[in-house]
C-alpha cells in the first residue's frame, strides 16, 4: 500500500502489518449493521498521516493525492476548497 500528496510519498505499508485479518474485521462489523457487497471497512492507516507530522500537514486545496495497493489498483484524486 502506498500514497502520495503532490508526488511526494507519506505513506508505505503492507498488509501484513495490519493487526488482525479482514474476515475477522468483517465478522465484527457485521455484529451491529449489515453488510453488503462493495462496502468498505475502514481499518487504520499506515505511519505517515499528516497529523503525526512535525510540523503537522494537512491536505489543502489543489493538492494531489494518489494511492495505491499492489495488485489491486490505484486511484488519484484532486482536494478542492470545502463550500
């Protein structure tokens, strides 16, 4: 898994650093809501997030930010101003 804001790397990982298993994610989730397919569970994140920064750095318009997971896929998207 990586990401890049502005071509810049921030974040490389591996799925085998995640702490416990996507059935075992999914098992627990599906506990308290229902579960369709497509549905993306949202399990944490690689170091390297802006808050963690020193100084901090936080995504601003016009910034790019690609990311990707080897063998799955990459997306790109581009930040616009909040309205």
């Amino acid at each position: 898994m990586w990401l890049k804001v502005n071509g810049e790397f921030r974040q490389r990982g591996s799925t085998s650093k995640i702490d416990f298993r996507c059935s075992g994610a999914g098992r627990y989730v599906s506990e308290f809501m229902t579960l369709l397919p497509g549905d993306v569970i949202s399990t944490g994140t690689p170091p390297g997030v802006g808050l963690g920064m020193k100084p901090p750095q936080y995504l601003k318009a016009g910034d790019v930010v690609e990311l990707g997971i080897e063998g799955l896929g990459e997306s790109r998207q581009q930040v616009v101003e909040y309205r």
